[in-house]
C-alpha cells in the first residue's frame, strides 16, 4: 500500500497520492489539489517517554501547544494516544511515572491505549495511575484474571463527531506480558476481539470505524489487509508512518511528540431513511514541533518537575568497596570492575544467562576510588546515552561470533570491546580478528555452538551497533523499544545492595 514513513517522509512529500501537509516548517507542494473540507479531525500520538524537548523537538510543552491549536480550529477533534510513556524516563525511575500522569492530564487525550511500557512497575502501579488518569483509557482486549472487564478502562464507544458515528476500538499489545509486569492481567489476540468489536459498532450504527492500537507492524499490516477498520492509529515501533490505500488509513507518529500527525476526514453522508452511505477521504498534516512554541503552562510544569529531578540526581545510592575504573582506555581494552558492574545489572534485570554490554557505552573517563559514595548523578554521567535493555535467545554460535567482535579491533580501542556477566572467555589478541576466542564458558560448562542461550545487551547493540548484528539472529525477547533504561537498572542494582564491590575477577583472560 502507499506509505510515508520516518525515513523517506521529508524526501517523498506526496507518496503514492497522498495529500501530505507538512506544518510547522515543510511546504505542501504547489501540484496538490486542495483537499476538500474536513468534518473531523483525529490528532494523534504514540510513545511519549520525555518531558520537554531536545534540540527544540518534541515534549508535553509543544504536545500540548499543537493539540491546543487543533481543538481552537472549529473542527471537530479526537485526540488519540497510542501508548508507552510511563516508562522508561529518569524520572519515572523515580515516581513510577507519576509525573507524566500529570503532565498527560494537561493535554487530555480523548483516547489512550496503554502500551507495554505502562506494565513496567507492576499491576499494582498501573492501577495507581489509571486512577489518576483524567482521560480515558481503552484496550478491548484486556481483562481481569477471571475474564471480567478491567475496571477503570473502556473496550470501546461510539462518538459523534460532526454528525458521524465513529466506532472508537483501543488494542493493546497482546505480548505485554512478555516484554512487561502487568501481572494477572490477560491480553487477548487482538485481531480476533478487532474483528468482533468492529462488528459489534458497526451493527449499533457506527459509520466508520477506528482503532487505536499499541501493536507490531505485522499486526498493523494484517489489520489492515483484512479491511478491518477504516483508520488505525499506533504505537510501539516509532515511525513516522502515513498509509492510505484507498479503503483503509494507517498512521504513527514517530515518538516523544517529536512530530504530531492531524487526519482530516471529508465525511459524506446519504440517509433516506431507509438506507445510510457513507463516502469519506483522508488528508494528512504532520506537525514538525521544531516550530512550535511551547504552552507555557505544560513547560512551566515541566520546569518544576525538571528541578526536581536535578535534585533527586544528588541522591546517594551506595557505596563501592573496590576501585571502580572507567577511563575509556580501560573499559575499551580489557575486563573492568565498572564494566563487571554494568554487566552483572543487566543480567539480573533481564534474567538473562549471559549479558555483553560494550565498553563504548561507559563514558565518564575516571576513577571511583574504593569508599566512594556513588549518585544517581555518577550512572547518568557514566550512562549518558540513554540505552535500554534488550534480552535475545540465541546460538552459542552467535555467542561467539559477538564475542570475535568485540575483540576484533582490540588494539585500536574501539567502543565495541565487551564487558560481560556470566560467562569466562580466553582470548589471544595475536591471532587474526575472527579468530581470537580460545574458549568460553558458561555457567563452568563450555559453550554449546547449538544450545540457545538468553543474553542480555543494551537496543544500540540489538540494532546493530558496533557490530553486534548476530544479536538480532534468534528469538527477542525484550526488543529494543520494551526495556529499561540502563542507567535505571544500574542504580536499582546498586541501591539493592547498598555496597557493592566488583573487583575484575578474570571473566576476560587476555593471554
């Protein structure tokens, strides 16, 4: 089908016919035809994790002040969300995303899905702020552990906007329970209760059909393939995506309200009485918040929160018994304390067998002397990036093909060189890139090149950074948009155990 997505959006302009206006800094070309006037518009959003902008894009502030400007028009608006934003931020790690609640609340979506991320401190949590939510929160295919509907949330609802009957569906991710926490909380196959709610609206009136769904690209294609709605609006994978084919709408919005996706829906409708034809179209505004100017009420909120955050950063989390050493000649060359570190919390958090974290990710560059009182403000210094975690099944094979590229640039000081947990490698950095790994163990057992192992890395190295592309061959089990922060799960580790004492204790043999 015709699509715009994030990575050919701004060099296409009009993409298989699309009418695609860009807002806020990109001109509609002069050729298109004006599209006719719209009876609704649907505004939407996904994958909110920030409070405020970087590099004046994105954040709650310019969110707000885009919807704001959208509601103003005289058109009829529905604001839609399509999840994630509880976690993972800094600040979340904090109040368990109490604050982007309140910030959510500001902007007051009219429709909010909850994504995988909304799971990640628990069932008890998500209850909490379902709660204090002032919005409404839909997913028809969740419910309780006996199959009851989830109190507090909407399957789904007709509104009228503008004289039509819109079926309005929310879809969460039915394998949140595998990438999350939600506890007893059950999520059904969501194309099946798709099919079956769509029905439903439709046999009560409804004149077209929408849903919002926290889901996978194939799940989005499959929808869309069996024309079971007439718009769907996501989350969970971050593109900028727009897709018409002439039955059936698909828009993302790419992530942290970077860019603000408006659909104009020209509605048409024939009812003598006896009989009700509906003809819509579709036309498309992409907001590019670089030029928007923040509301201040959000930003000033945002301020406040920020301080907060500044302070919380000052908090002292443990205290380390051994050096800890993160010069970037050390972690980039051979095993460190630091690295050992890092490694042992990804393991833990994830569950993992293994974990491989590279040592480019550690940036700090100094020396933690044994008796320092490590911050918050420390992990962030060291973990600036803001990776998260990833957990994968895969070969011992794989295994060690990550393990040859990490070595295989040992003597240029390259960020791909591993700190690991769980396992003890030998390595001879004479022989040729390749071929450097004498033997691995996990676990005092000698890898397996046929048994699946489950190791945790950091979604820079799942994608393919600094080479670990062998990490994405097998099953994933936490992808690269479903994990914590890392800088999260470091200091989780350290204040669990208050004092902690990694020493470099010959996981890395350099012979």
């Amino acid at each position: 089908m015709p699509s715009v997505t994030r990575r050919e959006t701004f060099g296409l302009g009009l993409a298989g016919g699309l009418a695609v206006t860009f807002v806020s800094g990109s001109a509609k070309p002069a050729d298109a035809a004006p599209p006719p006037p719209p009876t609704f518009t649907i505004v939407h959003v996904n994958d909110i994790y920030r409070m405020g902008d970087v590099k004046g894009r994105g954040g709650f502030p310019k969110l707000a002040a885009v919807v704001k400007a959208e509601r103003a028009r005289g058109v009829p608006t529905l604001f839609t969300h399509g999840g994630d934003t509880l976690s993972p931020s800094l600040m979340s790690g904090f109040d368990k995303g109490a604050h982007i609640i309140a910030l959510t609340n500001m902007v007051k979506p009219d429709v909010f899905v909850p994504g995988n991320h909304e799971f990640d401190f628990g069932e008890a949590v998500y209850f909490e702020r379902l709660k204090a939510a002032e919005f409404p929160v839909y997913a028809a295919n969740m419910t309780t552990a006996d199959g009851a509907p989830v109190p507090g949330m909407k399957r789904s609802e007709i509104v009228e906007l503008g004289g039509v009957k819109l079926g309005v569906i929310g879809l969460a991710l039915e394998d949140t329970p595998t990438m999350s926490q939600p506890g007893t909380l059950k999520f059904l196959p969501a194309l099946e209760v798709l099919k079956a709610e769509a029905a439903a609206l439709r046999g009560k009136g409804a004149d077209l059909i929408l849903a919002v769904a926290h889901a996978e690209r194939a799940l989005d294609d499959a929808i869309m393939r069996r024309r079971l709605v007439d718009i769907l609006v996501t989350g969970h994978i971050h593109d900028l995506s727009i897709g018409y084919d002439g039955d059936v709408v698909h828009v993302e919005s790419n992530e942290d309200a970077n860019f603000v996706t408006a659909i104009d829906v020209a509605v048409t409708i024939k009812d003598d009485g006896k009989t009700r034809k509906v003809s819509w179209f579709p036309s498309f505004r992409i907001h590019d918040t670089t030029s928007v100017d923040p509301d201040p009420d959000v930003a000033a909120a945002v301020a406040v929160y920020e301080t907060q955050l500044s302070k919380a950063l000052d908090v002292d989390i443990g205290t380390t018994a051994t050096e800890l050493d993160t010069r970037t000649s050390t972690v980039r060359s051979r095993e460190s304390a630091f690295g050992d570190l890092l490694a042992d919390a990804v393991r833990a958090s994830t569950e993992a067998e293994i974990a491989i974290v590279n040592g480019g990710s550690i940036r700090a560059d100094t020396i933690y002397p044994p008796g320092t009182t490590l911050t918050r403000r420390d992990i962030l210094t060291e973990l600036p990036f803001g990776n998260t975690t990833v957990l994968v099944e895969i070969s011992g094979a794989d295994v060690r093909a990550a393990l040859e590229n990490g070595f295989s640039m040992m003597d240029s000081g390259a960020g791909r060189f591993p700190q690991v947990s769980g396992l003890v490698v030998t390595v001879d950095p004479a022989k040729p890139a390749g071929s450097r790994v004498v033997s691995v163990t996990v676990g005092g057992e000698p890898l397996s090149p046929e048994r699946f192992y489950k190791v945790g890395a950091n979604n820079f190295m799942f994608g393919g950074g600094d080479g670990y592309k062998m990490l994405a061959a097998g099953k994933t089990l936490i992808g690269e948009t479903d994990g914590e922060l890392i800088a999260t799960v470091v200091m989780n580790y350290i204040t669990a155990a208050k004092t902690i004492s990694p020493s470099g204790e010959g996981r890395i043999i350099i012979e």
